[in-house]
C-alpha cells in the first residue's frame, strides 16, 4: 500500500495492534484477548469473526449493530451500539443483529397528523405502562418513553423532536414488556410532521414553478455552449453570497 | 480527554479564537480564496490522486489503456466469481421488470418512481439490509437553488467549476434544475427540512457554493431521507420486493447483447439466483472500502465498488475512474472514530481548520480537493500538524467558535450527533477543538451515464455514487445527497419506460469467457475474485490461519468470495 502520513488504518493495513493493553472479553459466551482501546466490532473482527449481519455504517447512524453485554458481576443488562461502544475487562457480550417487528402499511396521503394515525397503525402504543425501560435500554440517550407518551396524546411534533436521533437498532422495543415496536413509530411520526405539519416553503414553490415554465432554458444553454476557458473565466469571476 | 501534550497547542487555539471570531463575523472570507494556479499547486503536490503509484494503466476491458486509479485497476483485472460456466440460464429464479442492484437511496428512489410513474414491478437486491448505504450516512446537506438570491444555472456553475470543468454538462444540467423538484418530492414523502420560523427552508455554505445553497436536516440528513425512502418502499410489497443479503455477483446479458439480470448470491445459505429483467439499474454505491492509498475511510461496510466491477465485465465504460475524493474532514482522534465523517456543515457554520499554533491555513470551504490537500500540505510541508498518541497527524477543526458566531445552543442543536459522539470520549465539542485529518470519502467518477441514467449497455442503468460524470473529478458537498436522488428517480423513470417495451431473449454469461480470455492475453497473473462484497478486518496472523479464505490482494477482500474456489487454496495453504 502507498505510504501517507497519519491516514493508515491499522486494521486495513493488515498490522495487528500493538499496544500492551489487552482485555478479556466473552463474545456469545467465548473468551477472547482483544485490544482495550477496541469497540465492541472491533473486537469481533479482531477475534476473526466476518460480520455479516451487524454491521452497516460502522459510524453509529444505520443501527444494524444492536449489541447487549453484561460487565463482570454487575447484574445489569447493559446497551450499546457495537460500532461506538468501547470494551471493558470482562465484558460478556452478544449482538442483536435484528429485532422481529411488524411495520404498518400505510398510505401517507391518507393519514392525519394526530392520534388517529397512531391509533390506525401502531395501536400497541396504547399498551404503554410507563416503566421507563425503553429510555433505559437506548444506547443512544433518547427519552423513548417521553416520545411513546406522546405518541399517545397524538403530538406528532414531539415524537418527531424527541426521537429524531433514533438509529432504529431496536433495543427498546426488545426490552418493551407491552411489545412496543418504538421505531416505527418515530419514523411514522417524522414522516407525518415532514408532510403536514413543517410549514410551507414559498421560494420553493416559486422555484419549482419557474423551472417547469422555462424560465432558466436560455441561461443553461449558454453556460453549456461555452468553452472550457470562458466557462473557466466566468467561474472565477463570479461573486460571492 | 486530550492527552497532556497537546495542551499547549489547545491553549494557542483559544488564544487565536477572538481574533479569527472577528475575521469570521465580516462579510470577507477569513482568509484569501486560492486562484486557479494555486489551487493546481496544492493539487498537483499534495493530492492523494497524485502520488507515486496511485494511478496506473489498466490493461484489459472496455477503457484498456487508459490510467486509473491502481487500486481500482486491480480489482478490473480479476476473475469472476462464476468460474464454471456450465450454468443452466434457462429457467430463470426469479422474472422482474426492473433488477435494481444496492438498496440505498438511489436504489429505493429508483423503485418507487418506476412503480408510481411506469407502473413497473422491481426486485430491489442489497448485500447488507435495505438502507445498508452511504447513502445513511450523509451528515450535511443537500444543495439545491431554493433561495431568492440563487438560481439553478447558479448551481450549475459551482458544480463544474468544482469538478475542474470535467463533468458532463448535460449531467450537470439534470442534476441542478430537478434539484427544487427533489426538494418538493421528499417533503411530500414526509423528509423533515430545517426551517427557518416562516418556513423558509434554511440555506448554509459548503465548499465551493457561491449562493447559500445546503439544505439540511440537522446533522442527520442521511438517515432522514433513507429513512423515510426506505419506509415507503416498504409501503409497497406488492411491486417493490426486497432481497436483503443477496448480492449480485455478475450480470446477465441476453443473445442481443443486453443487459438482462444478474446472479445473486444469498450470503446465508451460499446459494446462487438467476434473476432475469427487463432493464437492470446498478445502484450500488461507491468503493471506500477498498482503502485506497491505505486511507480511512468514511464509507459504510458494503462499499466494495461491486457494480463497477460488475458492469465492467459485462462491457460498460467507465468514467474519471482516475479520481478519488478524499474529505478534508475526518476524524483522527480518538483512534476508535479515525476515519469517521466530521461534516462539512461545521465549516458552512463557521468552524475553521487551524494548524498547531491556532493560525488559519486555508479558507475553510475551498471545494474539497483543494481544501483536503491544503490540509496534507499543512502537516507534510509546513510542519503545522499535531500527532496523536497512535501516531496520525491532524490539524484542529475549531468548532467552539460556532457558537460565538451563532449564539450559544447553535452546536448541540445542529451538531447533536457529533456532540453525543465525542462526549463518549469525554471531549466537548462545544469548549475544545478536534483533530482532523482527511479521510476517503467519494467515488467521484463511475460507470459513465447520460442525463437518462443510461451506459453503452442496453438495459443498463446507473445511478447515484456507481455512476461518472455528474460531478467531474471533484464533488461538491451536498451534490452526492442531490445525485442519488436526482439520478435515482431518473433511473427508475427511464428504466421502467424501457423496460415496458423490451422482450428478453436468451440468457448469457459468455462475457465472463470473454473477459477471462482477455486476462490471458494480457498474461495478467491474479489470484483476486471479485465483486468483493465485504472487506475482511481480521488481523494478519487470523487471516493467515483462515486457509479457505486467504487469497486476495487487495487489502480487506472478501473472505466469502474465495469459498468457491476453496478447494485449490485450502490445497496451496497445506
């Protein structure tokens, strides 16, 4: 591989770290010596494992890499996205690639931004018995609970605030006593305050009726007849916002 | 937490803050904007692009002789997956309208307007889970002429002053006047836009812009439109159906020589598909997985540059395969996020790089090249960078300053992602700076398309990061968000139109003995067997031991792939 300064990934570049500092930690119940400063995929990877389900976008947005763990005698069952947690000595840990949960077909247009839309798709929302688990469970610090209260009360603009961060992993529907798929609810939600409730842009409806009349056709076809060099000069010289 | 060493440099960094908040709060940028010939000096010194041995001559298929980037060159030149050819193409698995190949945004764009516009039935096949996509993980912003102060010829202007005049205008042209429309679009799907009180939609810099031009949803512009394109296509079982883990490996033409399907490859129960369809749409992202250079890299883990490969073979052409975008910003520090995408918004927000000392080296929104490569220069050339404990250099992203400019609560409500992902390392990003460095980022060129999404193939569609042209050989920020949605509609409009007057002849994977011939010819020695599908992260010593699957030479290949070749290899390795 070419030489560049700073920007070699170690486990790309096939060097295995080389740190003092090594961890035990137990994946699926087997014990495995991985570098401390590892996350959690790291240290699968580094145990050998080809991950094929429970790893997407490695960076803590796609949350395919759900994982649970438990950290020596601690009788708490801990959260955290592989891709972002650290290890710790002794911790036991396995991933929780997929969480079975039905989604609601629906048809965009013919819901309503309040608690009716809930109570036509996601009516388990109602089985909610506020215990706070689900907030507990995400690794992500969402008030999942909050949000849930609010799906009741049909505020979709709070659920869409409260859970806009939700990376879908699933975690707090897996840990729900009432069977609350959690996710597909903020998604719902985001949806129907992007459609209905987020205020009307002007411009943009200006805009978009400006194109499809024409109006920039003549503009476009002289920027696109011109040189290479006074496409070049034009590019320069144009001011600035 | 900092290590102690660095408080020096942390300290010089707030010592220079009020003096570049004032710089930052005129109208003039805060520091002189590069001329053309300044821009191809940093370029030409100090791009990655333009190393010794980054680029080479590939020998075989359709762009024979023309220089590409090596890596990329390496995987062209490799065998198939599908070594037997005695394969029985005549019943097929699986019949279709569309085959769209990847399922992320461009993907899912593509499905839902060929079924809404062209009433066509697709099979969306995707190696990880649907939304498994750069396409999740885009932080900025979108660019689209919205504001009063823009237009769309504007727009255009920037893009291919940006992409260095190389991009196809007429690509460039679809890509800035559909802009407001894609806008429009995604609000009726229920995409949540950053507004201002009355509605109008917020516009920020990035690099490169000369109008106001980012739209945004937070920090979270990916996961919001792939979240919300997923869930409609989701909506739709009866047109749209989803096959998760189940990568194409090849094409299929028919006896006409057009693209007629793909295999697939169930990566549960390793069993092969033979999908034939009337038109075929590759969408299926970029290459960042394959460490070019031995970069980081932002991407997600499916990022193999699969439907290169793939259309390769089977006779596209492909375009400025010679360019890679690296993005200035990634992060260095902590070791465990090196590589992960620090957004550009910071700088569309005010935030500025600044060497060790806590001077201003550049303008912060030069387009990305030029701004990555100031970036290099500054920790090769000029000694400006700091070193972390692992050993990378970077240089700091100040973002504390934009909240000065901004007012307080700006950076936790527009950078919330960012601020929950380093407080996890004890760092606050609202009181210290990070360090950053560039990482790669961008497939800028691809299987070349027109304003249709069509390639020299017949029946082969491609859209979003797979395809070449749009952007040149530089990409501006919020063009990649714009393209896949810009060129995924258009995919699927195109392709279903296509697909509603074509019959498929006989099946054919006889391109494979084609191209294997033409590695013979070329005496082209390889042991590599691509689509790769997913990089290894195994270290050294496993990946030896591994005897099935250890034959690649590009770093990261595949472990699975080699499994059909097992026989010969588990022989070599005893």
């Amino acid at each position: 591989m070419g030489k560049t300064t700073g920007a070699i990934n170690p486990s790309a570049s096939n060097t295995k770290d080389t740190s003092d500092g090594k961890v035990t930690v137990y994946i699926m119940g087997k014990a495995c010596e991985v570098p401390a400063t590892a996350t959690i995929m790291g240290a699968i990877e580094y145990a050998g494992h080809q991950i094929i389900r429970g790893a997407g976008c490695r960076e803590g947005y796609c949350g395919a890499c759900a994982t649970i763990y438990r950290v020596g005698n601690d009788y708490k069952i801990r959260t955290g996205l592989a891709c972002t947690t650290l290890v710790e000595e002794g911790m036991t840990l396995t991933q929780i690639p997929s969480v079975p949960a039905e989604k609601a077909l629906y048809n965009i247009e013919k819901l309503q931004p309040n608690v009716s839309a809930i109570q036509q798709t996601y009516p388990v929302v109602f089985r909610c018995v506020a215990c706070n688990t689900c907030t507990r469970s995400c690794p992500e610090d969402i008030r999942v609970m909050d949000y849930v209260q609010a799906a009741k009360r049909g505020d979709i603009t709070e659920i869409m605030n409260l859970s806009y961060y939700c990376v879908a992993c699933g975690l707090c529907m897996l840990r729900c006593p009432a069977e609350i798929t959690q996710p597909l609810v903020s998604i719902l939600a985001k949806r129907l305050y992007g459609r209905y409730l987020s205020k009307n842009s002007p411009e943009l409806h200006d805009r978009v009726t400006e194109i499809v009349s024409g109006r920039y056709e003549m503009e476009y076809a002289e920027l696109m007849a011109l040189t290479s060099d006074s496409l070049s000069q034009r590019y320069y010289a144009r001011d600035s916002e | 937490m900092y290590p102690e060493y660095m408080a020096e440099s942390l300290r010089k960094v707030t010592q220079t803050r009020p003096r570049r908040l004032e710089l930052g709060k005129k109208s003039d940028p805060v520091f002189p904007l590069m001329t053309a010939a300044e821009r191809n000096t940093v370029l030409n010194g100090f791009h990655p692009d333009f190393l010794a041995d980054a680029r080479r001559s590939v020998r075989i298929g359709p762009n024979r002789g023309e220089i590409l980037t090596t890596e990329v060159a390496d995987l062209l030149e490799s065998h198939s997956w599908l070594k037997k050819r005695n394969i029985d193409l005549s019943r097929p698995h699986i019949e279709t309208d569309l085959l769209i190949i990847g399922g992320g945004g461009a993907g899912c764009s593509a499905a839902l307007v060929a079924m809404r516009e062209q009433g066509m039935r697709s099979v969306i096949a995707t190696k990880l889970r649907l939304g498994d996509a750069n396409s999740m993980m885009s932080e900025g912003g979108m660019q689209a002429a919205v504001s009063r102060t823009d237009s769309p010829p504007r727009h255009y202007l920037d893009a291919i002053g940006g992409g260095h005049f190389a991009n196809k205008p007429e690509l460039v042209k679809a890509l800035t006047e559909d802009a407001p429309k894609v806008v429009k679009w995604l609000e009726e799907l229920g995409v949540v836009w950053d507004k201002e009180k009355d509605g109008t939609l917020q516009v920020l810099h990035g690099g490169g812009t000369s109008r106001k031009r980012m739209l945004s949803c937070r920090d979270h512009i990916g996961a919001m439109i792939m979240r919300t394109l997923m869930d409609e296509v989701r909506n739709h079982p009866e047109m749209i159906t989803v096959k998760e883990f189940m990568p194409a490996v090849e094409l299929l033409l028919d006896d006409a020589g057009r693209c007629a399907g793909a295999i697939l490859y169930n990566m549960d129960s390793e069993e092969f598909f033979i999908v034939k369809a009337k038109a075929t749409i590759i969408a299926t992202g970029g290459f960042g997985r394959l460490h070019i250079r031995g970069f980081d890299t932002t991407n997600h883990y499916g990022a193999t540059g699969d439907g290169l490969v793939m259309a390769y073979r089977a006779g596209a052409k492909l375009l400025y395969m010679d360019s890679v975008q690296y993005h200035p910003t990634g992060a260095v520090f902590p070791e465990q996020i090196a590589g992960f995408l620090i957004t550009e918004k910071v700088r569309g927000a005010g935030g500025q790089p600044v060497n060790k000392d806590g001077e201003l080296f550049v303008f912060p929104r030069e387009p990305r090249d030029v701004e990555a490569s100031a970036i290099i220069r500054e920790c090769q050339q000029n000694a400006g960078g700091i070193k972390t404990p692992s050993g990378r250099t970077g240089i700091w992203l100040d973002i504390p300053i934009i909240d000065q400019l901004n007012g307080a609560g700006y950076i936790k409500h527009h950078f919330a992602a960012h601020h929950h992902q380093f407080m996890r390392y004890k760092i606050d990003i609202t009181q210290e700076p990070i360090l950053i460095y560039p990482s790669l980022h961008y497939q800028n060129g691809g299987v070349e398309i027109n304003a249709r999404c069509e390639t020299n193939l017949p029946g082969l569609y491609v859209a979003g990061e797979a395809s070449g042209g749009v952007h040149g050989k530089n990409r501006l920020m919020g063009n990649s968000v714009l393209d896949y949605n810009v060129f995924g509609q258009r995919a699927g409009r195109y392709a279903g139109e296509y697909a509603r007057q074509t019959q498929i002849g006989q099946l054919s994977l006889r391109h494979l003995d084609a191209y294997e011939q033409e590695l013979m010819d070329a005496a082209i020695q390889t042991e590599l067997v691509t689509p790769i599908v997913l990089p290894s992260y195994a270290p050294a010593d496993v990946k030896q031991r591994q005897w099935l699957k250890n034959s690649s030479q590009l770093p990261g290949a595949s472990v699975l792939h080699n499994r059909l070749h097992a026989e010969a290899h588990f022989a070599e390795s005893l």
